[in-house]
C-alpha cells in the first residue's frame, strides 16, 4: 500500500545552538508533532535557496535572533514510507543539513517572530535535560548532539612582560574580550607573517600608547578549554602565548590608545596585589612572573 503513496522529498537547514551547557530548542506546534516536541530551529530550503541563508532567515523567523552559521554541517536522512502529514499521508524523506550555529552573547532572550507557522515556543535548555532523555525532543537533536563536535580554534598570540621595581605593567580586558574585567599582559593575536617581536612592540604601542623594546623569549604558556566565546560561538579554544621581556622608557606612563576595543585600562600594578590575589589575572600573567622568578634564581 506504502509504495502506491504519493512521493515527497523535503530538504531542510537546521541549526545546533549551544552556549554554556544549554541548547536552543524550538517547539513545533500540535499540527506537526502530536506531543509538541522540541526541534532544532530551522526549516524548509527554498528552490534556489543557499541552505545557509535558509537557516539566518528560519532562526530570525522562530527565534526573533541574528544567527551566524558555520561552513560545515552533517546531512541525515530520514525516511517515512507512510508519513501523514498536510491532511493525507506520504511516502516522506526529509534531508536535513544540521549547521553549527551561533548567536551573540549579549543576544536577547528568544522568542518566535512567525504568526501560525510551525513553531508555537522557543527557549534555552540545558543539553542534560536532552541526554538524559527528560524534554521530549525529535531524533535530529539527538542525533545531531552525538555527532556535535566543538568548532576547533587554535589562536598564537604574543606578549610582554613589562616590569618597573615591584609593579608590572597590565591591561584590562573590557566587555568585548574573553574574562572581561580581568587583568593580562599587553599583546595580542599574531598577523600571517608578522615577527612575534614585531607583534609585541606593535601591540604595546596600540594597547598602552608607549614605546617597547622586546627582548628575549622568556616563556611558552598554553591554554586549552571549551566555552562561549564573545562571538557566542561555543569552540573548543587552544591558545599559545609566547612571553618576552620588555622596556619601556623610564617614566613612561601608559595610557589606552585604541577606542572600542579589547582593552579598557592600563596602568602599573603591583606584583604582590596579583601574588595576593587582590587583582584578578589571567593565568598568563601568572606564568610569566613565575618564568621570570626562574630565571633569576
């Protein structure tokens, strides 16, 4: 009987949105799932339709949110020779291209935009919740969960220890950097083919406005995590600083150069405030008093 059933193939784009143990889930209304289950925002590509375009326009549509969407994305088929669905039943096969997908950290709580689609809710749950099989969710979020692997980042960036008597010389990561309201080393990201020397004078000059001479290597610190990075993007982040020693001019007094960046504060901190803990460091700073301690001794 199945086989004498009208034929209809679906392709659709969806997006997998994670942020900080929590999974961005639509529920799709009674006339498409009977237990209004929870599914992975997205929908049906357009003839012509780029399906990464599909996916920006289906979770503005289901999330009120702007999405960015990663280049790559797994393909999963899934067949129903006898399917009911818009009033009559099919010989149904879904193609769904699933997306890494992000939106904004600073992005507002969701909420669906479309009037009378198939998309009654929107919310952020935690991916437990799914895993252990607590939230009724459609087979795509289980299966796109067990395929999931985190967008790989590997950043080499470059920076100065700066030291004058006791103090040594900080800056203060602002709201659009990772930690923000922590203190670290001036420097920054590596250019394609750029000296790391090169970088960390240049980065000195535009983070604290002052001239710096860049000595030896004095440290390779590393760092490796899973988490929301500022983009809202969940990566698994592996950074590789390289530390050199610097000098400044005597009395050189730091300023912030750059506007809208980074970085929102700089000045001459005390190296027994950080040893205490009184001013909050990244482990980079840290390391490299430690490697200086070392290379007196």
């Amino acid at each position: 009987m199945a086989k004498n059933l009208p034929k209809v193939q679906r392709v659709a784009a969806y997006g997998l949105v994670l942020r900080d143990g929590r999974i961005l889930l639509t529920r799709l209304a009674r006339r498409i799932s009977a237990d209004e289950r929870w599914h992975l925002p997205g929908g049906g590509v357009d003839h012509g339709e780029d399906p990464r375009d599909t996916l920006v326009r289906e979770i503005r549509e289901e999330t009120g949110l702007a999405a960015e969407v990663g280049e790559t994305a797994h393909v999963y088929s899934a067949h129903r020779p006898s399917m009911w669905r818009q009033g009559r039943r099919w010989d149904y096969q879904a193609l769904r291209i699933v997306y890494d997908a992000w939106v904004p950290a600073d992005a507002p709580e969701p909420r669906v935009v479309e009037v009378d689609g198939s998309t009654v809710d929107v919310a952020w749950h935690p991916v437990a919740d799914v895993l252990a099989g607590t939230l009724p969710v459609t087979e795509i979020v289980s299966e796109a969960l067990a395929d999931h692997r985190p967008f790989r980042l590997q950043r080499l960036a470059v920076y100065a220890l700066v030291r004058r008597g006791g103090d040594v010389l900080l800056t203060r990561i602002s709201a659009l950097g990772a930690h923000p309201g922590a203190w670290t080393l001036p420097g920054g990201g590596l250019d394609h083919g750029e000296s790391p020397r090169d970088a960390v004078a240049r980065e000195v000059r535009e983070e604290c406005g002052i001239a710096c001479e860049v000595g030896d290597l004095l440290d390779v610190h590393d760092i490796h995590f899973r988490g929301t990075a500022p983009s809202g993007r969940f990566e698994d982040f592996h950074g590789v600083h390289l530390v050199f020693h610097g000098t400044v001019p005597d009395g050189a007094e730091p300023r912030v150069v750059e506007t809208d960046g980074t970085t929102d504060a700089v000045a001459w901190v005390p190296v027994a405030d950080v040893e205490s803990g009184a001013v909050r460091v990244l482990d980079v700073v840290t390391a490299a008093l430690a490697a200086e301690a070392r290379s007196v001794d």
